[in-house]
C-alpha cells in the first residue's frame, strides 16, 4: 500500500451498541479530520446483543448530521484494519480509570505491529465516561427509556428495548 494518510482517521470497536460516550468521541474526532472511518468489528470475548449490520446501521443513524463519516465491518487485528483503510490514525476512546492499562498495553503491541500507526487516545466527556456497552446490557432490563436516553443516542434506546423484548419472549 502507498503512503498512510495524516488526514484519516479509523475508530474501531464492538459498538454493541454505540453509547452516548461514543459518539462523543466520534463527534470531537471527526472535527480533527478530513475523512473519519468508524470500524464495527467483533469480538470473540463478548456475546453481541446486536449483530455487525445492526451496529452499522444504528451507528450511521446516530451519525447522520456527521459528514465526513464512513462506517465498515472488519474482522482480524483492529490495526491491520486501520492500515487497510489507508490510515495512519487511529482513534481509542477511552474511561480514564478502567480503560487505561489494557489500552496502553494494546497500544504497545500495535507499534510493533505496525509503527507507521499512530493510537490517539480520546477521553469522552467527563458525564459519559463511565458508559460501556456492557453496562447497558445490564441496565437495559431494569432501566426505563429515560434512564437509557442517559446513556444511548435515541434510536439505540429503541432497538435495545427491542431487543430485551425480543429475549423475554423466548423460553
């Protein structure tokens, strides 16, 4: 491949689903870029609550009023991802207290993996930073709608209670 681009930027993640802290850290992101590609990949730790397409289309719904967004499905190594896409950037969001450590060590292995790849860390705001996924999937059958729109963009408060209906109703 040709030389990688200053001028684009990868987020990779599980999104399932995309939080409110996530598309904080998309939303400043793209502002620093001319192209920002948002990378849905999986991940064999985590038992997704929606599949790849369903993330990509919450994730274009809840980033519609973004421009320059791109939004792809990846499978492998997240950095080889973001070299596929031609990038020399890429994003991590990050909570300050439980992301730390395993974001750094990822970080290191990443250099040696590719050190024509540069990791930015991107904390979300101060509000959203304790947001994750998996606390919405463990809130999400006790939490109202209300509750969830703390935390989720409002399509995705939709789909999650969909979705919670969709698992109560089999035996």
């Amino acid at each position: 491949m040709s030389e990688l681009s200053p001028r684009l930027a990868v987020y990779p993640g599980s999104f399932d689903p995309i939080t409110l802290g996530h598309l904080d850290v998309i939303e400043r992101s793209s502002k620093l870029f001319d192209r920002f590609i948002i990378g849905v990949g999986v991940n064999i730790e985590k038992q997704p609550l929606f599949d790849a397409s369903e993330r990509m289309a919450l994730i274009r719904e809840a980033t519609s009023h973004l421009e320059n967004i791109e939004i792809r499905q990846f499978r492998g190594l997240a950095v080889e991802f973001v070299k596929r896409c031609g990038a020399s950037v890429m994003i991590r969001g990050v909570r300050p207290i439980t992301d730390i450590p395993a974001e750094l060590t990822m970080m290191m292995a990443n250099r040696r993996l590719a050190p024509e790849v540069e990791t930015l860390f991107m904390l979300a705001d101060g509000e959203l930073a304790h947001v994750s996924s998996s606390l919405i999937k463990q809130i999400a059958p006790l939490a109202g709608d209300a509750e969830l729109a703390r935390f989720l963009p409002p399509a995705v408060v939709a789909a999650v209670r969909g979705k919670i209906r969709e698992g109560s109703d089999v035996d």
